[in-house]
C-alpha cells in the first residue's frame, strides 16, 4: 500500500522508517514479552498486545501525514512484536516437546499463507477502496483476536512467578531502542564519516543493553549471555541472529532489483519474495512429525540450505532468470521451515525451567534484530555502490546485487560455525 500512501500523504522520503520503526517495536516489545509472561501468564500480556496492535492500526489509518503513520506503525510493532513472541512461549510451555514441531508447522503454515495473501489483501483496497481501509481491516482483524482470546484462552495453569517483580527495565528497553535506531539510521543515508558513527554508536548501546540485562539476577528480558559460542545456548542464539542478517537481503533489495535487471511488474516480484514464505510452510508441516532424535540433524540440514541459496542469490540476482531467483527464494524458505521448529525445541530443553520464557521469546526478538541490522547492513553496502543514484546504469545495478549478497556470506559463514557449536553434544 505504500506507493498510495506517499501518492496521497507524501513522505517519500520516510518510507524505510515505515518498516524501522515497525521492526524497533516488535524488538522492543518482545524483548520484554517474557518477562512479562513470567509475572502475569500469558493471557493477559497477549490481550493488551491486541489491543495495543488495533490502536496502531486505527492511528495509522487515521493519518493525514507521515509523521502520523510512523507512531501508528510504531504501535503496531509493540503489538505485533509481543504477540509473536507470546506466541512462542506460549508453544514452549503448553506443548510437550515432541509436540512443538506440529505447533510450530501450524504457525508457519498459517504465517505463509498470510505472506502470500498480503500483497492480494493489500492491492485490493489499494484498487476498489483505499489504503485507510486496509488499516481499519487489520485493526479489525486485531479485535477480533482480542475476543477470541478473552472467550476461549484459559489462564495458564503453570505458576508463572518464580523471581522477585522488581520494576519494569525501562532503562533497559530506553538502551536498547536506541541501539537498533541508530543501527537502521546509519543505512537511510550514507555518508563516510556519520555513517560509522553511527554504527559504532548503535553498537556501543545494544553492549550496554547486553551487559545490564546480564548483571542482573532478576527481572532480566533476555537468557544471561544470549550470544557467544561459549556455551550451547549462546550458540544457538548467535546462529539465529547471522543467519537473519545474512538472508533479510533478498526481502529489501530482491524486489527493487528483479524489476529494474530483469523487467518484471513489481507484483510478480512480490510473489517471487513470497516463495520464501511458502518453501518455509510447506517444509515446516512436512517434517513436523519428527522425533527428537533428528533434531540436530534437521537444524544442520536447514542451515545449509540458507547457506546454499545466499550462493545462488550471488549468482541469480543479477543474472537471472527469474524462476531460477523464485527457486533459490523458496529453499531459503524451506532452510528455515525445517529448522525453526527444533531450534525452539532444542533451546527450551537446554534452558533452565525458570528460563523457559525467556528463552522462547528471545527467538523472535534476535531475529528481528538481525532483521534490523541486517537491512542496515545491506542498505549501507547498497548506497555506499551507488544504488540510490539516478545515474546508475542496468551494468551497475548487476554489479551492486552481486555485492549485496557476497556482502552476506561472512555472517552465513558465521552463522554455520554457531550451528555446528549448537547441535554438538555436552554440557549447555
């Protein structure tokens, strides 16, 4: 919806903040999801995420400018980000083990079919109604889980509050909000001396996150160190977070880059990006039956096919054909969708039972992190060649996407030596 957007409000210029600014709520918001899941259960934070997700739809559909939309989709990441990561603990403490992978090929076959429905959903009201109608929808659709959840979740029967209360991280979150802006900030406009700066800013807040987070006995948001190849459940953590940066480059640029090097509509470029979204459905209800013995295994195999198809974007991006792009674009799907279910089966068993929580909602949040820094990361690389200028020839273009996606190899790279420390046999 957002070229009607910019048509009827502007705000052009604005528009990667659409999706920052939605991605540093969710962060945020599920940064802080298990802890609140430790203190109340789960019915309650998930209610309020709802209802927090509806007013962000209701304000972004109200908007007359673009500095309005952007709070709407701020609002609408806090909701969206808790609900997601509810959703994961939710699995990791109401399912035994060798029933998560089935819940979770549930999820990710409802989530599939949803991304490829999206950009039906959204042309359609761009074209019979208006993009204010598409917001009032979703807020609707918000409602009516809100409802749903009020009328048919029971309250959890786990006794939930095992530490202290203590008062809400706000300083915390204040840290950790500040990382991830200034992290995407540094991608919008690159520049040789503000640029680093920012990074290293950005950097510097989310170790000062890191380590708060971790001095504490209580009341933290996130496992005590998360990342690092110390342990097994760092490892894991860290697998999740470089292979999120390594693969969000085909979702920001593989669009752009299909239209203006191989002359696609902008819709049929959607639905080569919505391959992902259904190679990981279709693998995720396909090996959801088995049992925990294959764990490791399927996390290894998921991996290398992430790694397998950021080769064959190097190659197909710029080369194409388009089919061969659609065919990479669905084995990065299905790397994940065999994986993704055993890691947060492999990660519950290795934390602790006061951990659990915890433990569960940092999968959504460290991948949406690497999703933020990820676009950063890739956007910068992008500019820093030249893409954001109106001279570039189609030549150009080719090589830049090239170099989009070497760019990330050594974080897949990574992201495979974390996998292998994850699945290795001993202590956690």
């Amino acid at each position: 919806m957002i070229p009607a957007i910019v048509a009827d409000i502007g705000g052009i210029n604005l528009v990667s903040w659409t999706v920052a600014l939605y991605q540093l709520g969710s962060i945020v918001a599920g940064a802080a999801s298990g802890l609140l899941c430790i203190r109340f259960g789960i019915k309650t934070p998930m209610v309020l995420a709802a209802l927090v997700y509806a007013i962000g739809c209701a304000i972004s559909a109200m908007a007359a400018e673009m500095w309005i939309l952007l709070v709407g989709r701020q609002i609408q990441g806090l909701g969206g980000g808790a609900l997601i990561a509810i959703s994961f603990v939710s699995i990791g403490i109401l399912f035994p083990r060798r029933l998560v992978p089935r819940a979770m090929a549930a999820v990710s076959f409802v989530w599939g079919t949803s991304a490829f429905l999206g950009p039906l959903v959204g042309g359609l009201f761009v074209e019979y109604a208006s993009w204010h109608y598409g917001f009032w929808f979703f807020a609707l659709q918000a409602l009516a889980l809100l409802v749903w959840i009020l009328t048919r979740v029971k309250p959890s029967q786990r006794k939930t509050e095992v530490e202290p209360r203590g008062r809400f991280p706000l300083w915390r979150l204040a840290w950790l909000s500040l990382g991830v802006l200034l992290i995407a900030w540094s991608g919008i406009e690159v520049s040789l001396v503000r640029t680093p700066i920012y990074i290293c800013c950005g950097i510097i807040c989310m170790i000062i996150f890191l380590r708060m987070d971790s001095a504490r006995e209580s009341n933290r948001l996130l496992p005590r160190h998360p990342l690092g190849l110390s342990t097994r459940l760092g490892a894991g953590f860290t697998m999740i977070l470089c292979f999120t940066i390594a693969t969000i480059a085909i979702s920001v640029y593989g669009p752009l880059l299909m239209t203006q090097l191989h002359g696609v509509s902008a819709l049929v470029a959607g639905y080569v990006i919505a391959c992902s979204s259904i190679g990981w459905s279709i693998a995720a209800v396909s090996v959801s039956g088995l049992a925990e013995k294959y764990d490791s295994r399927m996390i290894k195999s998921g991996m290398l096919l992430l790694l397998v198809s950021i080769m064959g974007f190097i190659y197909s991006v710029p080369l194409g054909p388009v089919w061969l792009i659609a065919l990479f674009a669905l084995i990065e799907g299905a790397g994940f969708g065999m994986s993704w279910t055993f890691i947060l089966r492999r990660v519950t068993y290795l934390a602790a039972a006061s951990e659990q929580e915890r433990v569960a909602a940092a999968m959504p949040t460290i991948q949406r992190f690497g999703y933020a820094f990820g676009a950063a990361y890739i956007g910068i690389i992008a500019n820093a060649m030249g893409m954001g200028m109106e001279s570039i020839q189609q030549g150009d273009i080719s090589t830049v996407a090239r170099a989009i996606f070497l760019a990330c190899l050594p974080f897949a790279l990574i992201g495979s030596i974390a996998a292998i420390r994850f699945v290795s046999p001993g202590q956690p």
